[in-house]
C-alpha cells in the first residue's frame, strides 16, 4: 500500500513538473530559422520588373526590400525622375509590412487611419515576395503613367524570382 501510494504521489508530482528538455525546446525554441533572399535573387526580381517596365516603354525606380523591410536593392532607370527611388521604397516597404500587394490598400486608403502613419504607400506598385509559403520580402516600382502598370511590373519582378526560391525550400 505504502508502495501504491507513492508511485501515485510521484506520477502526480510529475505531471506538474514542466517537461525534459526535448519538450520545452519544441514548445519554446531558442531560435528561429529565417530563410532569405540571396542578394543576386532581389537583384533579379529588381531587373525583371525594370525590363517589365522597359519593354512598355516606362522608365522606373525599383526598391527591393528584405522581409525585415530594410532596401536590399534599389534600381533607377536612366530617365527616371529621382522621386521614383522614394516612392518605389514606400510601396516595397508597404507591401512588406502589410504582407499584400499595395493595390489592396488603395480603396478608401486616404480615410484609413494607416494613410497617417510616415513612410506607407497605400496605391498600386508593390507586391510581397513568396514563395511554397514562405514571406521573403517585397517589391515597389515607381515611375509608369498609373499605379496599376507599376505593380504589373512589380509582379513581374516577383514571380521571375518565385520559382527558383520555391525550388531551393
């Protein structure tokens, strides 16, 4: 009986005791795998979406950022208006931090509470970078007659680069 009742005490001690360490490693990693772009890969989407942009005719600015919103490539065509480097960081930087294509934001953005906050885009031309799942960054062109034929060129910028990142996962 004596015996009974202290493998009960010890099973109930050790339910409330956290977990070994295998455990407490699942549920609480000490680190966190980060996949991003290799420099030449946000070089790529940047040259895509300016020969997009190009083969229209338009000349552009394109910012590629990392997924933590920091410029990893920015690219100006030789005509294009200095502005277009500010505004294609905006919307790259925009479409980053709210992990969808600009365009999405440009309906009633100028009433959102978001068209206040410095440094957001909140019109067409950036869309993010993703690929089998994973958020990689994003991609803001500047400099075409309308916001739409931006982000035409941005998209393409993306998915020139899509592709191989979903091949390396």
């Amino acid at each position: 009986m004596r015996v009974l009742r202290s493998m009960v005490f010890l099973g109930a001690f050790a339910a409330i005791l956290p977990a070994g360490p295998a455990q407490a490693e699942e549920e609480f990693p000490l680190a966190i795998n980060v996949r991003q772009m290799h420099m030449e890969t946000a070089l790529a989407a940047a040259r895509a979406a300016l020969a997009a942009c190009r083969a229209e005719g338009i000349q552009v600015g394109v910012t590629v950022v990392d997924r933590r919103g920091i410029e990893q490539v920015v690219l100006r065509d030789v005509v294009a208006p200095h502005l277009t480097l500010e505004v294609s960081r905006m919307k790259a930087y925009t479409a980053n931090e709210m992990t969808v294509a600009t365009s999405a934001l440009e309906e009633g953005g100028h009433r959102s509470p978001l068209a206040h906050v410095p440094g957001l885009f909140l019109g067409a031309g950036g869309v993010p970078i993703e690929a089998g799942g994973v958020f990689y960054g994003a991609i803001g062109v500047s400099g075409a007659p309308s916001g739409l034929q931006d982000e035409a060129c941005a998209r393409a910028g993306a998915e020139a680069v899509e592709i191989e990142l979903e091949m390396n996962l």
